[in-house]
C-alpha cells in the first residue's frame, strides 16, 4: 500500500498529466495543478520544487513503462512472430494513452518545442521498438535492407505523427484505427512477404473475450 506521501506525489503528477495533455506544457500552472490535484501550495512544494520537476516525474513515468515493455518482451515466451508483437506493443500503449492522461502528456511534452523536446524524451520508446526489431532480424522475419535502430527512428516518428494529429482533429476515439492504417502502409517495407500475410494490424482482441454471434 501507499503512503500518504506517495497518494499526494501521484495525485500530483496525475492532475499535472491531465492539465499539460489538454494545455501544454506552457499552458499549465502550478496553482492549477495543485487544484485539480486537491493539494495546498506548500503540500505541492513539499514534494516538487518546480512545475519542471513534476514535468520530469511524467516522463520518467513513460519510461518506467517502456522499460516494462522490454523487460516483459525479453524474458516471456518467444512469439510466433516479433513483428506482431510489436504491432501489439503498439495497440497496448494505444490504449495506455486513451486510458491514462500521464502517458498522454507525456507524448505532448516530447512533441511541443520546450524542455521536454529532446532525445531523451524519446529514449524510452526508441529503446524498446530497436530491442523487438533486433529480435525480428535475429529470427529473420525482416527484410534485407531493414535496419532496427533508423527503423525504430521512423516507427516511432510515424506513431508520434499519428497521436498529434488524432490530439490536432480531435479524432482520438479512431487511434487504434488511424495506428492500424500507419502499419498497413509501412509493414509491407518491413516484413518478409511469408511473415507479412500472417500478421493481424489490428488491436488484439481483449484477454478472454468470447465471439459473439
């Protein structure tokens, strides 16, 4: 269980999540995220010296979840194919993004000019897209000319393409099926024709879901 200083600091960093997803990181304000996160000004400045700090705390919530991607693919059992368990790494951080306004503000922090648009922002994704890619070389799934590490760049630049704009037209109930599209137009570069007609684009079907007929 939590403590109490650990409820405040998350309570914290979720209310700033929901403030810079809709606003930015510009347009937030501590005096506002202290509100939204039912916090005194001193409670908040207990935990976080700066607005910046609290913008550190979300992206190393990013990357706690990429790490737990690549540790999870790395040690769980080799899939049929690596290449769609990259395709499901994608609909599942899909839906992390839809359900969860930290991830969400995440994206937005590396994508607006800012503190936050640096490569380290990025490091996190870009490691675990290049750790599936490695594997799909290793078990020949890719094609000749692919190269996981300039791949991964242009993986993870498209998908950073897609949220924008889904945020931009506020289009985000079709993400998963704007995600899908992005990899219909760019697996036929990547895959071996064999493992490419194999491959669903899809978000998987939830864990224990029945058809229903």
């Amino acid at each position: 269980m939590q403590d109490r200083g650990e409820q405040t600091v998350q309570r914290i960093v979720e209310a700033a999540g929901v403030i810079i997803a809709r606003d930015g990181y510009t347009g937030a304000t501590t005096p506002e995220i202290q509100r939204l996160a039912q916090v005194s000004r001193g409670g908040f400045y207990h935990h976080f010296d700066s607005k910046e700090q609290v913008g550190d705390a979300i992206l190393a919530h990013q990357n706690t979840y990429f790490q737990q991607v690549a540790e999870q693919t790395a040690s769980g059992p080799v899939p049929e194919f690596w290449l769609q368990a990259l395709i499901d790494i994608s609909h599942h951080y899909t839906a992390g993004l839809l359900e969860d306004p930290v991830l969400r503000a995440a994206v937005r922090l590396s994508i607006e000019p800012g503190p936050y648009q640096t490569a380290e922002s990025y490091a996190g994704p870009l490691g675990a897209v290049t750790a599936v890619l490695e594997s799909a070389r290793e078990a020949d799934e890719l094609q000749d000319h692919v190269e996981p590490v300039e791949t991964s760049r242009t993986i993870v630049g498209c998908y950073s393409g897609v949220q924008m704009l889904s945020l931009a037209l506020a289009e985000r109930d079709g993400l998963h099926q704007q995600v899908s599209a992005m990899w219909s137009l760019t697996m036929p570069g990547l895959a071996r024709a064999a493992v490419l007609t194999r491959l669903r684009l899809g978000a998987p079907r939830p864990s224990g879901a029945a058809r229903r007929r």
